[in-house]
C-alpha cells in the first residue's frame, strides 16, 4: 500500500491525487483498496493502464514535508512538484487533518519550578490513565475513532504517516532517554508499566493530528508536551520528565 500522501505527475505541472471527495467516496463505500495507490489515482482519473508509465509517481509526508520521488520519468521537474505538494492545502485532501510541526517536548529544558496548573494537567491524565486501566485502551480507542471518523482505509494510510513521524521523531528518543535517565532506580518489573505510560502519552499527542471526537480528553498530556514536560507512571509513583537528559523534576504520588 502507497503511504499517505500519494500524487502523480505528468511533467507539465498537472498532478493528480486524491482528494476529500474520492476519499469520502471510499468511506462511504467502505471500500478496502487504499485512496493513496498510484495506480488507483491514475485509475480514478481514467488515464489508460498503457500510459500510467509516463506519469512520475511522489510521496510526502505533511508532517515532516519529507517528499519522495518513488518512480521517476525521465525529463520530469521534481523539484516542480515538490513546490507544488508544499503549497497544497491538505484540508481539500482531508478536513479533519491538522497540520503543524512535530514537537519533541525533550528537547528543551522545562524552566522553574512545577506549577500548580501542571500539576493538575498531570492529575487529569491521571485520572484518563485509570479509566483506560479498567476499559478498552488509549490506542485503540483512538484507532476506532479515527476508523468511524475517517474510514478504515483512510486511517491506515494517513495514520501511519502520523504515528511513524512520531515515533521516528520523539517516541525513540523518549524510550530510550527515560531508560537511562532512571534505569537504576527501578526495577525490571515496573520498566512494563512505565512503557505502557509513555506509549499512551505518545498515542494521546499523535491524537492532536487529527481533529475529531475522541472517547477521552487528551488535552492535558498535550499540555504537558507543551511545557516540555513528559509523564510516567511505574505502577505507584509518577514522574514528570524534562530536558534532553529527562531530569525528573517531579515525582510523588497521585
């Protein structure tokens, strides 16, 4: 499957891609194949099997506005259709999408002392935290939102962009700062819990990509990236981490 987001172009600055109207088409229809195929772009805008080779097939991710020439036609300007992808209004590819940089909350040191308002951020994703210990789980209520949103092929395809960004970007670096930054104080036992709290923050920041209803608030662990702070939870004590280091600058119980 052609990763979100898919186009094709014919070396004379025309470009074809799906917009919300084929998309929408295919969450109506609930139909498998994904919107993002090359050939299925081509197909849907009824250029003949015979001459979809003279089309330079691109991908780029709105996010990281990484842009890649996936089949290359001889002659062809990419650098042309690189500008043109950047200029795209991605609401016409998706209403729901929100489209803002990618912020590591880690790479800059949280200033001062824990506020009182952060500290009650941190009560209320406490208090989500707990309810998803004893219903269905952060991931995959928001899977199933985007999916009744947006449509499971779509999810897919545009999801993935989002959740891989993330990840590549800050969920790495987050693991492993937080594995080092704390290792000796912990045991092994409580590493389970702790990686389960920093994958639903991650998952809960992923959310603010997409602009629909969810079944939880996530406002407040968003909050918190915003102040270059990051939570975790071994099971008793919480943590608020901070800074390319992860110092903890606060720790207790909720």
């Amino acid at each position: 499957m052609c990763r979100f987001f898919s186009f094709v172009g014919d070396g004379f600055g025309n470009y074809l891609y799906s917009d919300w109207t084929i998309r929408e088409k295919y969450l109506k229809e609930k139909l498998d194949n994904s919107p993002d195929s090359h050939t299925r772009i081509l197909t849907n805008n009824t250029i003949p099997p015979d001459k979809q080779n003279k089309w330079s097939k691109y991908e780029f991710n709105p996010w990281t506005k990484q842009f890649t020439v996936d089949e290359p036609v001889e002659g062809h300007d990419h650098e042309a259709a690189e500008n043109w992808v950047n200029a795209l209004n991605f609401k016409e590819v998706c209403p729901y999408l929100i489209i803002k940089p990618i912020i590591n909350p880690l790479s800059k040191t949280h200033k001062g002392k824990i506020t009182e308002k952060e500290l009650e951020l941190l009560k209320q994703w406490n208090k989500t935290s707990i309810r998803d210990s004893i219903g269905e789980s952060i991931r995959d209520s928001i899977w199933a939102s985007i999916r009744d949103s947006i449509g499971e092929s779509i999810r897919d395809s545009i999801w993935a962009s989002i959740g891989d960004s993330i990840g590549d970007s800050i969920g790495k670096s987050i693991w492993a700062s937080i594995w080092a930054s704390i290792w000796a104080s912990i045991r092994d036992s409580l590493w389970a819990s702790i990686r389960d709290s920093l994958g639903d923050s991650l998952w809960a920041y992923c959310s603010s990509f997409i602009d629909i209803k969810y079944n939880y608030d996530f406002y407040s662990v968003i909050e918190l990236y915003k102040h270059n702070l990051v939570p975790s939870f071994d099971g008793t004590t919480w943590r608020l981490h901070t800074g390319k280091q992860t110092k903890i600058v606060w720790e207790g119980e909720l």
